[in-house]
C-alpha cells in the first residue's frame, strides 16, 4: 500500500509538469502567433463577417490597402487602393 501511495506523490507532479510544459509549448509556437512574427509588411486592419462563412477583410500590404472576400472556398481580392 505504500508502495502505491509513494508511486502516487511522486508521479502526479511529473504529470502535472508535462501538462503545464505541453500547454506551454502549444501557447509559443502557435501558427498564428508564428505568422503575426514574420510578416512585418502585412497587417489586418479589419474585418467585418457578412454571413455565416462570408468575411469582408481590409488588409494593409507595403503600402497598399486591400478588400477581401474570405469565404469557406478561398480568398478573393476586390479592390485595391494606395493608402495615403
């Protein structure tokens, strides 16, 4: 019985540390987060869903600022204009 409970107090810290360290390392390399950190020239200004799958999404590019349609199928770009 002890053998047991010695078992027990020893390996429900390992476990919640693999835990805590696993939940970490999800956090930290995240795609998103991965993606937010090499783009420099890209940023998101807004978006604005239209429908249950339908977003209309206005992205800043060097510069320029873009409308896109996001929808399930893909992206579609509809006007581009140079931001001033």
């Amino acid at each position: 019985m002890t053998f047991y409970i010695l078992k027990l107090v020893i390996m429900l810290p390992i476990i919640a540390l693999l835990i805590y360290g696993s939940l970490w390392l999800y956090r930290k390399y995240q795609p998103q987060n991965m993606m937010r950190q090499n783009s420099n020239s890209l940023n998101v200004v807004e978006v604005m869903p239209i429908g249950v799958n339908n977003k209309l999404a206005v992205v800043d590019f060097e510069g320029r600022k873009i409308l896109l349609s996001v929808t399930r199928n893909g992206v579609a770009k509809i006007d581009a204009k140079n931001a001033d």
